[in-house]
C-alpha cells in the first residue's frame, strides 16, 4: 500500500526518465561544444554533423513513441465516454485473499489500445487514497473461436498488509509510450469490496468440550449421527442434486431417489468460542492500532481452526456489529467475522461471554487485569482462557536472526514501528498487565498469556 502522497504522483504525465534523457542530452552536448567547439579540424566537423544526426534521430523516435501514447490515450477516452468499456477485477479466490501478497487481475473489456510498444498499467484506488501495486496488462483476451480480440488483461500480485476490509473506489489507468517517457493517466470510477484473511499460522491442538445444547436436554461427547429417511434415501425432488440419483434402484423399479447425506444430532454438537476485541486500553487509532489488530486476528483464527479440529461445530459469538459486504451470501461465515472485527470500547469481557455457553474464550493483552478477575469469578474452572500477548508484537529493532547476517531480511510492513514500538509507553503498559495477567491465570490454572497459539 502507498500512502495518498504517492497517489497524486501517479498523476504526472513526464516520467524521470524522459528528463534524465534531455539532461544527459544537454549536458553531452554542452561538454562537446565546450572541448571541441572552437576546433576546425575535420575531427570536429564529423563530430558535429554525426551530433546533429544522433539528436534528430532520437526528436523522430521520441515523437513516435509520444505520439503513438497520445492517440491510444485519446481512443480510451473517447471509448470510455460513449461506454464502450468496462473493468473488471479478480481478488484473490473471487472476493477474498489471505493477507499478504495477494493475487489481482485487472480486465479492460471494449475498445483498449495499447500504445505502439508500450504498455497500459492499472492500479486500484482504495478509500483514504490509498493504492495497490502496478498490474501491467499485457495479455490478449480473444472472443471464443474468433480472432478479434475483446479485452486485455493483466495478473499479479499487490501487497495488502492489514486484514480488513478494502474499499475500491477507482481504477487508475496509465498509458505508457514505449521508451516510457510518459504516462498518460485516466481514471475509472469503480465501486468492489474487498477483504483481507488473517494468515494462517502453525497447526495446533487444542482440546475443549461444549459447554451447552441447543434445547439444553443432555450432553454427549462426541456428537451423534442420524440416518436420513428411507434409510439414507428419498424420493427424487426439484432442486436434489442429480448426482446424488441412486441408478440401481431406478433400473429395478423406475423410481428416482437419491441419497440422503448423514446428519449429526444437534445436541451438543456445537462450541462456544467467545474471541473478545475489547480494548481497555483506548488505542484510538494510534500508529500501532492496526498492527496489534493484525497479529490479533492471526492468533484468533488460528486458534478457531485448532478448535474445529474436535469435530464440532464452533460458533463464534460477535461482540460488536460487523459490515456486511456487497455480494456476499448470508451463510455464516466465521472467518470474516473474524476479519472484519475492529478493537471496540463498549461491550467488555464480563459482559459479551456468556458463563453457561462459553467452552472456550480468548483475549487480548489490552484486556485490563480487573476485567480479567470480573470475569473469571464468573467463569467455571473447567473452561479453558486463553490471553494473547501483544507487547512482542512488533518485533524489536535488536532482533537479528542467524540468517540475517548472510541474507539481506525481506522489508515488512511493520518494519518502521520497530524503534518506536520499542520506547513507547503503551509496550511497557502492556508488558506490565500481561504479567499480572499471567499471575491471576496461574493461580485459577487452565489458563495461558501466549505469544503464539501454542496450546497442548
């Protein structure tokens, strides 16, 4: 991601090079005719001319090129105002990717004309003027079985670091011409969302038992498998999936059933996780807001996936209202609840996890300590508490690892919060409560302060 002073740089035409070029030029030039400029000799008078032809050679060149740019710009204008284009974007698997590098493909269909050897880029304009990394569009979409082509497309990789939800707001396209002396910008209005997973991290095991049922009549350990009528089967229905028609039966008695997958009993066949995301500590948006909500997410999902592992359904209970995105279906869909969250000031743990249905709760080091005890009076011992530590969030500036000293490390993100994490007030408050925090834990037992999601 740049920040919005780079969005505004993105609209120059004059590329460096084509001023680095006129420089040297100029300064060439310049040097010549101060060495050689008052020499008569024959040297000098093929130097001259051979000069002469070099510049108009290079004027011709360079007037094609900007040319060729000028004219396809013109055209996509002209296409894009009688509506003869249209973008479309690929994020991901569709709408989704894991946070990090993710993938992108951008398709201007219609009327697009890359310069004469040149190239046309795009780029996503997110809220707040915040943009992606540069697709170059350099592929042919042709129609099927023609030879016309309809679009052009362009795949590759952007950097979205936060795990959250992106806005796309336009699409910035750029005509280069071929000795990329300019860029001829234009911009497309585009309304999408996006959003960003948390990453996965190390696989865990992680053992908890449901707390509660459904109607609250009994508990088993391990849920129940029902038949389904018929004997696994049923008469064939609009809508039944046809792969599911059992053609043995039909070929003994011309009756069309299908097979009725197993269900499983619903009493307790399902886990409370109760992830709070309050902060007690009132952030406000700080620098390092977004980065301890990053590595937060990580360790929830994490731990959501561990406990899915126990073969139950897990349910995660909201404690604030998350956005609903444009294209998504209404089926549950935990990962972005868990995606979309935000750190929230008003419902605290106490409140938010429900004692009779909690098997298992998580949360943040900016829980502080008191909020902690408030909720364990409340907590039976049996439920496992987890609290995720986040003073070693952002790594420390000291910290070199062995391979560091032969490899140059990969840039992150983060890398500009190391020294201002390290003598910020809010590490040393938080070093602080997860040590008081870790205390009160020890002594009630079946409870962690993790850096990571290591729970056996």
């Amino acid at each position: 991601m740049r920040v919005s002073f780079f969005h505004w740089i993105n609209y120059l035409v004059v590329r460096w090079q084509f001023v680095l070029t006129i420089l040297v030029l100029w300064l060439g030039g310049l040097w010549l005719k101060t060495q050689y400029g008052q020499d008569d000799s024959n040297l000098w008078i093929v130097m001259h001319q051979f000069l002469v032809i070099i510049q108009w050679t290079i004027l011709g060149l360079f007037s094609v090129s900007v040319l060729m740019a000028v004219l396809a710009w013109m055209l996509f204008i002209y296409s894009v105002n009688n509506r003869r284009v249209g973008v479309q974007i690929q994020f991901g698997d569709g709408q989704r990717a894991e946070a990090g590098f993710a993938p992108l493909a951008v398709t201007l269909t219609g009327r697009v004309i890359r310069p004469l050897l040149g190239t046309v880029r795009a780029r996503l304009i997110f809220a707040e003027k915040k943009l992606s990394d540069t697709i170059m569009l350099d592929a042919d979409v042709y129609k099927r079985g023609g030879l016309l082509r309809k679009a052009i497309r362009g795949t590759g990789k952007t950097l979205l670091h936060d795990r959250g939800i992106y806005d796309v707001e336009e699409v910035h396209i750029t005509f280069c011409d071929m000795f990329n002396l300019i860029a001829l910008p234009y911009t497309l209005p585009f309304s999408q969302q996006l959003y960003t997973l948390p990453k996965e991290l190390k696989e865990q095991g992680v053992k908890a038992q449901p707390n509660t049922t459904e109607e609250q009549k009994h508990r088993i350990e391990i849920p129940k498998r029902v038949e389904g009528e018929y004997i696994n089967y049923k008469e064939f229905e609009t809508g039944d999936n046809i792969r599911r028609i059992v053609w043995k039966i039909y070929a003994k008695s011309g009756q069309l059933v299908v097979r009725v997958p197993e269900t499983k009993d619903p009493y307790a066949s399902h886990l409370y996780f109760y992830a709070s995301f309050y902060d007690g500590f009132n952030l406000q948006g700080g620098i390092f807001d977004t980065e301890l909500l990053n590595v937060y997410k990580d360790k929830v999902r994490n731990l959501f996936e561990a406990l899915q592992k126990n073969g139950y359904d897990v349910r995660i209970p909201q404690d604030q209202e998350v956005p609903k995105l444009s294209g998504m279906s209404d089926k549950k869909n935990e990962l972005f609840q868990i995606t979309a969250a935000n750190w929230q000031h008003g419902k605290t743990p106490n409140i938010f996890v429900a004692p009779t249905k909690a098997a298992f709760v998580c949360l943040s080091a900016l829980t502080p300590v008191a909020e902690l005890e408030l909720l364990l009076r409340n907590l039976a011992v049996n439920i496992p508490v987890v609290v995720v530590k986040l003073s070693d969030a952002i790594p420390s500036p000291f910290q070199i690892k062995l391979q560091d000293v032969f490899f140059r490390p990969e840039k992150q993100p983060y890398d500009k919060l190391r020294k201002p994490w390290f003598v910020s007030s809010l590490r040393s408050r938080l070093q602080k409560n997860e040590n008081e925090m870790e205390h009160v834990l020890k002594q009630r037992g079946n409870g962690w302060v993790i850096r990571s999601i290591e729970i056996q």
